[in-house]
C-alpha cells in the first residue's frame, strides 16, 4: 500500500520550495521539462495533467506550449510547493489548476485527461506501480503518460562526489538524502513498470544534459539549500563547512574551468499509451 510517510523525507520546509525554484528548475529542471513537453506532443484541447508537480515547471511549460486546450492541472501532496506554484503561475493564461492531493489516489474520475505528466518523482514514490495504475485510470483511451526519472548514480558521478562528501561531514542521512533523487533503475526496469501498469507502446530515450554552476561553492550552497538538509548544514560550524567545500572543490576539479563547474547529468523520458 501506498503511505504518505514514505516520501516525507524528501518534502521541503521553510523556505526550500521557494530556493528550489530559484536555483534548481532553471539549472535542471526547466531543461527537462522541456524535452518531456516536447516528447508527449501536446495537441491543441488536450487535457493536461502534471502529478507530483512540485512548483509546477512541467504544467507552467505545457500551458505555453498549447493554442487551445481544455483544461491543465497539477497535483501535488507538498501544499508549500502548491503555494509557490500558484503565485508564479498567477497571470498565466490558461490558468492552472493546482490541487493538494495523494499521486496514489488521484482525485479525478476516469477518462480525465489525455496526457499525464510525472517529472522526476517516480522514483520517489515507495509504490510506484500504485501511481501509474493511477495514471492509467485517469487517461482517456487513446491517452498518454509522458514521465522522466534520472538515471542511477554511477551515470551521474558528480552527485555521487556530492553525497560522499556530505556523508563524510553532515551525517549518513545527508548522504543518502542526496542520493535518493537517483535510482538503480536501468531502461529495461522501467519499461517493466510501465508496461505492468498495462500501458503499451512505450518508448524510452536516455538524455544527456550538461549543467553549470559558478562554483563548486555555489553547487553546494544551491543544491543544500534546496533540499531537506539544509537545516542539518546550518547546524555544521564553521570549520566542518570549510572541510566539505574543500573536499568538493578537489572532487570536482576535473569538471571545473574558468567559468565554473560543469558536469553532464543523465535522466530517462518515457512515454507510454493507454
């Protein structure tokens, strides 16, 4: 069964959905909202629904894509995150309906969309074949599921770098909360999950896309400050901070040059058809 519980770990607080959106949605997750929007190939009236929105960069991007459409939607369990999207997307047009909402029990009857979206967040869910059966009941006939995850660590090496690093100096739940956005999945695992959910026609590209920061100093601030363990870095003195950046900095000198740090990151866009 599907509990709430599971993904609290990864919900951000404070002020984090808002440095999410500042640092992180223009360094990745804009880029690959992009390329999802694109894959699905949104029509003029479709339906549009983004699960596990998050600040909404996937909804706010089909909305800008499409003519005409229907209706466009976004859900999602973190009301922090809602609260952020709806202000951003205040005086867009078409207007965006964001809702509070489980991903697992989706609150919309059957046959209500035509294409449902889900950016880097099946990874998250601890059941995610609940999800996409969710997913598949809401799609019309005919309808589509456009989502991405990132690929597994050892194809992301600087995030691997980052996470043993904050192993080393914030804790063992640091590390593994950096980890966690990564899974193990190979394509073929997910195309399994894809197709249990009884979907078909499922096509899987691997995409890979450079990110850039000014500095290995500004990757760390930005990357913690977005996330749940910022207030476990804040509580580091000063000395253990100087040692992590340090550490980082060597890690990273392979991927530094003179306009800062740049890496190559690997995500997975699938699309599959009800």
């Amino acid at each position: 069964m599907y509990k709430q519980e599971h993904i609290e770990r990864w919900q951000l607080d404070d002020n984090a959905p808002e440095a999410y959106e500042r640092y992180l949605v223009p360094a990745f997750f804009a880029v690959w909202a992009k390329h999802l929007v694109n894959a699905a190939g949104i029509k003029s009236g479709e339906r549009v629904l983004d699960v596990a929105c998050g600040t909404g960069i996937v909804a706010r991007t089909a909305a800008s894509r499409i003519g005409t459409i229907n209706r466009i939607a976004g859900i999602d369990i973190n009301e922090s995150m809602l609260s952020v999207a709806r202000t951003i997307s205040s005086r867009m047009y078409p207007e965006i309906e964001w809702r509070h909402g489980d991903a697992a029990a989706l609150p919309y009857p059957e046959e209500s969309f035509d294409v449902v979206f889900c950016q880097q967040a099946m990874q998250f869910f601890p059941d995610a074949s609940a999800v996409l059966n969710e997913i598949h009941r809401v799609l019309v006939s005919g309808g589509r599921v456009a989502l991405n995850v990132l690929g597994p660590l050892e194809h992301n090496t600087v995030y691997s770098m980052l996470s043993n690093a904050l192993e080393r100096y914030a804790g063992p739940e640091a590390g593994a909360m950096m980890r966690s956005p990564f899974p193990s999945w190979d394509i073929e695992h997910l195309r399994d999950l894809i197709t249990d959910a009884k979907f078909g026609n499922v096509h899987i590209t691997a995409v890979i896309q450079s990110a850039r920061f000014p500095s290995a100093e500004e990757f760390l601030r930005q990357e913690v400050s977005s996330s749940p363990i910022a207030g476990r870095m804040r509580s580091l003195n000063i000395d253990a901070r100087e040692d992590l950046l340090s550490e980082l900095e060597e890690s990273l000198r392979e991927y530094t040059d003179d306009e800062g740090v740049v890496f190559p990151m690997e995500t997975y866009i699938a699309i599959g058809y009800k």
